[in-house]
C-alpha cells in the first residue's frame, strides 16, 4: 500500500507583474493557513517519507511554513513540478523508489486538482462519495489530498486505483 499526499501551496499575490509568476511569494492568509494545514497533518498522523515540492516561491514557503508540523523529513525541490500536468507528477511517482511508502507532492493547479481526480477510483461507500462531491466543488489554494493506492511499487500506479481517503481545505478547518 503507497500513500499520495496531495497538497496545493497557500494563497500567494497575485502580483502586479513586476515579478515573474515562479517568484510569486504568499500573501497573508497564505502564511497564516500555511502552519494550520501542518498541525492538521500532525494530528491525523501524517507524516510522508519524502515530499516533492515545486521550485515555486509560493511551493517553497508553502512547504517551510508546513515542514515543522512534520519533524525532520527528506525534501526535493524539483523544477518540473513547476505548473506540471497530472500525467507529468504521476510519471514522477512512478518512478519513486520502492522503499517509500508515502509521498507528499507540493504544487499547483490545474495538475494537482487533476492528478487528486486521475489516482482515485470512483465512490465506493457514502463517505467516499462526500469526500468526492466535495473534490469536484474545488481544490482551493492549500487543499490536501489523500490518495491510498493498493501497489506496492510506484511503478504499478495506475489511473482510477487509489482510494481518496481525506479532503481537508483551509475553509474546513
């Protein structure tokens, strides 16, 4: 069984075009519900082996502001990821090491939002169907997804296998 943890940095500036979009910074409700999601992950005892973050300004802060609510973990910072499309991040997962058994991947939309829909399987239970109702709405700025996927090699990961597990949103807090 492998984990994705799907998380889309907080809300940033939108700028006023004297800075590129990479190096768009959060804005303050950015930085306040930032550390929230993190304490989130710490209570529901989520702690992935390895996250996977954008080069992004928006990505990085995201990730430093959420880090400490998960004590010491391995963080790549990967320039692709960077406004990447869904089948882009899950060729990336599939190319994880077997040994991982949780991966958090720190982004953007669309392809975030689109990878969260891609991974998990159509409703099952009623709680399921919620949790998917509430995925199609929106996946708002600092939204995490959980995905359980029944591999036991990334290389395995296929469309429509995982199970969404949790949705959690910054208004749902």
């Amino acid at each position: 069984m492998k984990t994705v943890y799907i998380l889309r940095h907080a809300k940033s500036d939108q700028g006023d075009g004297s800075i590129s979009d990479h190096d768009r910074p959060l804005n303050a409700r950015g930085r306040e519900v930032a550390p929230r999601m993190g304490a989130y992950l710490k209570t529901k005892g989520y702690r992935p082996d390895l996250v996977l973050c954008s080069t992004a300004r928006r990505t990085v802060e995201t990730c430093e502001l959420v880090r400490p609510s998960l004590g010491d973990m391995t963080v790549t910072f990967e320039a692709a990821l960077y406004l990447a499309e869904a089948r882009a991040i899950a060729d990336r997962l599939r190319r994880l090491d077997d040994a991982l058994g949780s991966v958090m991947v720190i982004g953007h939309n669309p392809g975030l939002e689109e990878l969260a829909h891609d991974l998990s399987q159509s409703p099952l239970a009623p709680d399921q169907e919620r949790l998917h109702r509430r995925l199609r709405e929106k996946f708002p700025t600092c939204a995490l997804a959980v995905i359980t996927l029944p591999v036991k090699r990334w290389r395995d990961l296929k469309a429509g296998a995982g199970t969404l597990t949790d949705l959690m949103r910054p208004r749902d807090f």
